[in-house]
C-alpha cells in the first residue's frame, strides 16, 4: 500500500522522465490529474500528515480491541498499515540523510 502523495509523487516523476510535462495524471488513484505545481515540501507535508494518521488509526483501534469495541482484522490490518508506514518514514529519513552527508563531502 503506497500513501497517494509518494504515489503522486511516482507519476509525476515518471511523466516528467518520460516528457508529458503538460498533463500528468496519477495511476494510483483511477487517473485524476495530478497538481504539478505543488511543492516539493507541500508534498512531503502531506505524506507525514498520512503517515501521522495511520499511526494514530493504528492506536484507536488497538485502543478500541483492549476494551473490546474492535474486531481482531480490524486492528491486525490498522497495525500493518501502520508498521508499513512506519517502515517507509525510516527509509526515506535514511535516504535523506544519506544523501546531505553526501553533499557535505562534496568539495567546494
């Protein structure tokens, strides 16, 4: 399961490689048009924001099965969704401070 802003995201880079600059569409949501005018951090405000929701989904529902409110598959699939999300933050944070310390040792 991929959050809509890392799946927008995808597209628009592929679109771009591939030079449909003029209409990018998103694949991962039946075709929509994607904004390609938003920001770079606007998009990644908005995969933290999904990020941060699934993980608070993931602890209603865990929250919800101690008192007994939640069926098992309910909380079993919050719980994966949130340790997939998890999962992804620490590799795009790895990825990210991979490649400052890569910029760092850059010479001027």
């Amino acid at each position: 399961m991929i959050n809509n802003s890392f799946a927008n995201a995808i597209s628009a880079y592929r679109n771009v490689a591939d030079g449909k600059t003029d209409t990018i569409t998103d694949r991962a949501n039946n075709g929509t048009a994607v904004d390609p005018g938003q920001s770079f951090s606007d998009m990644v405000r908005d995969a933290a924001v999904d990020a941060r929701d699934t993980m608070m989904n993931s602890e209603t529902m865990t929250q919800k099965a101690i008192v007994g409110k939640a069926e098992l598959h309910e909380v079993v699939t919050a719980v994966s969704a949130a340790e997939v999300t998890l999962k992804t933050v620490v590799g795009v944070r790895d990825k990210a401070l991979q490649a400052y310390q890569e910029i760092l040792r850059m010479p001027i």
